[in-house]
C-alpha cells in the first residue's frame, strides 16, 4: 500500500479555531472523507500562532524576553519537515500543502502568512517540490469537487 501524504492546516480539523464568520462547518472538513478515500495519510500543520501567543505571554510573565516569531516558526516547523522528508526517503509521495483560505495563520492568498513562507522554504532547502492547494473561504460545492479532482489528479487516478 502506498504511503501517499499531504500536510495540512490545524483550522481544516478543527474549525473551532476560527473566528464564527470564518467557519465552513462545526467541526472538521467535509474534505477529509474525500481525502481518506483517496488513501491519503495527513500530516497536520500545528496552530503555532496561537502556540506562540501563549509562549509570549508566558515569557513576559517569566521576565524573559520571547524570540522573533519568525524564528520560532522555524523551530516548530523543522521537525515537522524532517518528518516528511524522512517518509518520502522511505518511499512515501508527497502530494504537497493543503491549507484554508478563512485561517490567516495558515493562508498564503490573497498574503502569505508568515508560516507558509517558512515551510514553503524549508521544503525548497530540502529540494522538495511543493504542490500547494487551498480550500477557498466560501467553499461551494463545485469548488469542493473541483479541489477533489485536483488532488486526485495529482495522485494520478
């Protein structure tokens, strides 16, 4: 069986992240039944700003002064990235970045967000290429079936 994986945004799991008017459902995405279905192993993205909100406070209640959060973002995301290219060593294909549009933190239209920016780098440093999909705010569902199709083009069915 092959190991097919795809890393994806924390607020596609979890839409109780979001702010009410960003949300497309109670909970996750109807996209991830699509995605099991498709034999697709996820690789989820870690909500780091909120992560690093709370270590910024912890820090400044500590005395300390907290890093860039550029920086910690690197340090979040080097494991996570080791970790794909590790599998992909092992055989597993990599079928990219799958994020939601409606999650600022995590978005790279109509901006990229700082953490996109970093694991997008991080994979060009480790000469993988990355596909990039994104879930549109209002996800019709032609542009759900439409994103399917996608993916599983990509996954040459």
């Amino acid at each position: 069986m092959e190991d097919k994986i795809l890393v994806i945004a924390h607020s596609i799991l979890d839409q109780g992240t979001l702010p009410p008017e960003k949300r497309l459902s109670a909970g996750a995405l109807g996209i991830l039944q699509d995605l099991k279905e498709l034999g697709v192993n996820l690789i989820p993205l870690p909500d780091l700003y909120t992560y690093y909100q709370q270590w910024t406070k912890k820090s400044q209640e500590e005395g300390r002064s907290p890093e860039p959060y550029e920086e910690y973002l690197r340090r979040q995301l080097v494991p996570l990235v080791n970790q794909v290219m590790d599998r992909v060593r092992g055989g597993a294909r990599f079928l990219g970045v799958l994020s939601y549009r409606g999650d600022a933190s995590q978005q790279v239209e109509p901006e990229n967000s700082p953490l996109m920016v970093e694991l997008f780098r991080l994979f060009d440093r480790n000469c993988m290429i990355t596909p990039y999909y994104e879930i549109p705010l209002n996800l019709t569902p032609e542009e759900e079936e439409f994103l399917i199709a996608d993916l599983a083009d990509t996954l040459r069915f």
